[in-house]
C-alpha cells in the first residue's frame, strides 16, 4: 500500500510539471492578477492542446 501513494504524488507532479518545464506555462514571478492569469492560461492552455494531440491521434 505504500507504492499507491508514491504513484499519485509522481502523477500529481507530471500534471503540473510538464506546463511548466514546457515553457507553456511560467512560474509566476510576483502574486499579482496578471501573473496568475498568464500562468492559468499557459496551463490550461497546454492541457488542452495536449488533449486534442491526443483524441486526434485516435
């Protein structure tokens, strides 16, 4: 039962790591609305055109 929780952090991490090192969404340099919305949009951003990739690769 310890490998499943070590699992999950490892796929926690991938989910918000890739945007990031990416380059499609950056670490957001001060707590401002401008900066935490270009690092939402960048992440979203990428999980959706990683979606779409993969449903048209089907």
């Amino acid at each position: 039962m310890k490998v499943i929780p070590i699992i999950v952090l490892v796929i926690i991490a991938l989910f918000f790591l890739l945007p990031i090192l990416s380059g499609s969404a950056s670490i957001p340099e001060d707590i401002s609305a401008r900066e935490i919305g270009w690092f939402i949009g960048g992440f979203v951003g990428y999980w959706i055109d990683a979606l779409k990739t993969m449903f048209s690769a089907l």
